[in-house]
C-alpha cells in the first residue's frame, strides 16, 4: 500500500498501536475486518488529499470512535427509517451498513456487513444519492482509488491528486 500511497509510509506508526479491539468490537457488535484492524494499528486517523478521512480507533480513544460510530449509525438509520438509503439497512441489520469513513464533501464510505467481516465488501453513499457496491474491502479500495489503480464511480475525477498529500486528522 505504501508503495502506491507514497506520502503514507511517513505516518506509519513506529511501534505497532494496540487497540482495545475486544472494547472496540463488543462496543459496535460485531468484530471488524482484518485488514481495517491492521491499517488502525500501524497509522492514525488520517486525511487522504484533504478529501477522504479513513476513521480509526486510536489506543486510549476507543470510546470516542465508538461514540463517532453511533453518531454515523444514528445518522443511517434516519435515512433508512425514511427509505432514503437505496434499499439498504443500517447495522445490526442482517447485511446492514457500517460505515468506516467519510469525504469532506459529504459522501459516507460504509462497509456492507456479511457474515465473515473478512469478506465484507463495501457501499458508497454519495452526496447525489447515490448507493454505489465496490467489491473489495477497505485497504484494498484505498490501495486501489488513491494509488490510482482504477477510477471509482462517483467519486471525483480529479481525486486523488498526485502525489496524494496525506495528512493527520484532528
């Protein structure tokens, strides 16, 4: 990933940070990917072209991400309460909604819940609502989408920049 991301490898963490993932986890209700769990432990919260933020529990803030999490689900559930969500339900619904980043301009980036979360793939929802799938999990979207390995529908054309600036979110 560092390889396609180049701004990334200055952020990684030198040691690797443990998450209380069984707080993080019992928290939400379900365990996350593996793949998400090793991103949050080797960076911190990070902001991708002062576009894309990828949210990460941070060791010692374990309930301020559970807090921001419920925040985002409450916030789903509003819009699938009101059929605004493409048919699409909120987690803890079966093959529910997650949600585990955000644009700046507006779009929700969740991942749809399956039985194996290492088999989780993923929904955007854009600011034109929108409720695009992507197939893959979330290292290997932002592998893909940042390292400019293939375009993502409706997302902006001219995103990521090149070099991607990476920077850490406040």
């Amino acid at each position: 990933m560092e390889a396609l991301i180049p701004g990334l490898a200055a952020h990684r963490i030198s040691s690797i940070s443990y998450v209380q993932w069984d707080l993080v986890e019992t928290g939400i209700g379900t365990t996350l990917p593996s793949d998400f769990k090793w991103f949050a432990e080797c960076y911190p919260p990070l902001v991708f072209d002062g576009f894309l933020a990828v949210n990460v529990p941070s060791p010692g803030k374990e309930s301020e991400y559970l807090r921001d999490m419920d925040n985002a689900l409450q916030a789903l559930r509003y819009m699938t309460e009101g059929d605004e969500a493409d048919g699409y339900q909120a987690f803890p619904e079966k093959n529910g909604l997650l949600p585990w980043g955000k644009s700046f301009h507006g779009d929700v980036f969740h991942w749809l819940t399956r039985s194996d979360p290492d088999s989780w793939s993923m929904v955007i929802e854009t600011t034109n609502g929108d409720w695009l799938p992507c197939p893959e999990g979330v290292t290997d979207f932002l592998a893909r989408f940042l390292g400019r390995q293939g375009e993502v529908r409706g997302m902006p054309s001219n995103f990521p920049n090149s070099p991607v600036t990476v920077t850490l979110r406040m």
